[in-house]
C-alpha cells in the first residue's frame, strides 16, 4: 500500500524521540561533540536558519554519507561513531524525524530530531548564524571614508 509523505513522518516520529528547541540547546551546551545534522538541500536552508556548527547532508545523501561500507571518500567521517549523539533538524522537524529514523536504522544509538525544526529555533530567539552576524556588525565602528 503506497504511503503519504505525512504518513511516513508520522511513522518516523514514532520510532525515534523528539526533543525540544531547549532541550536541544541544553543537549549542545552539555556535549559539544553532539552533532546537528541539518537534512535539508543546502540550497533550501535560509540564511537565518543556520546554527552555528550546523553540519548540512541531504536526506537523499545521508544514507551513503553514513555508511561505513561505502569507500573512505563517498563517506561523511563526522558520522562515523555510531554511539555520538545526534540531533537532526530541517524547516519544521518532518524531514528531521526522517533523518532521524534512518540514522537509527543504520544503526545510530544516540539519534532523535529537533521538535520545531529552524523555524522554531530562529522563532525562539536562538542564536544562528544569521544573528550573530547581525549581532558583530553592530558592534563594530568603521572610520569614516572622508573626513569634513
């Protein structure tokens, strides 16, 4: 029987726990090893949706970047420690519970997806790269091109 897109997030989402947008930032600030894997093209993340140490691989990349078996080169080495903790993200959490579920598939331990996605981050006030850009050009006083 063929399946809806929802049909198979909600699926996902039932086979691997969601965390909250705190939880998540907690998670970060207690392991700076955990890993945010945003699965979403790189050409479909805006500009503010970016974190900071967001690592970016497709869910149509993320099997083959994540098995082991592959050649050296055709893998991505950040995913090479099945036991890492893993949380991944998107726009709004649907392709994250995806990722999610195939990294725990493939074998992941420590894998969930971020409840909310970038659109909830960003929405939450936390920082992304976007905002912290914003955040310097303020701060930083440029002399005057000509002087009066």
């Amino acid at each position: 029987m063929a399946k809806t897109f929802m049909q198979m997030v909600q699926e996902a989402k039932a086979a691997v726990p969601g965390v909250s947008l705190v939880e998540a930032q907690r998670l970060f600030q207690e392991n700076p090893d955990a890993l945010l894997l945003e699965v979403r093209d790189a050409e479909n993340i805006p500009a503010d949706q970016k974190a900071h140490n967001m690592v970016n691989i497709s869910l149509g990349s993320l099997p083959i970047r994540a098995d082991l078996e592959v050649p050296e080169d055709r893998r991505d080495i950040r995913l090479a420690d099945r036991s890492r903790q893993v949380i991944t993200t998107c726009g709004v959490g649907n392709l994250a519970a995806m990722g999610a579920k195939l990294l725990k598939e493939m074998g992941f331990t420590n894998v969930s997806y971020m409840d909310g996605g970038m659109q909830g981050w960003k929405g939450a006030g936390l920082p992304t790269e976007w905002s912290q850009c914003r955040a310097l050009r303020g701060s930083i006083k440029l002399p005057p091109l000509f002087a009066a």
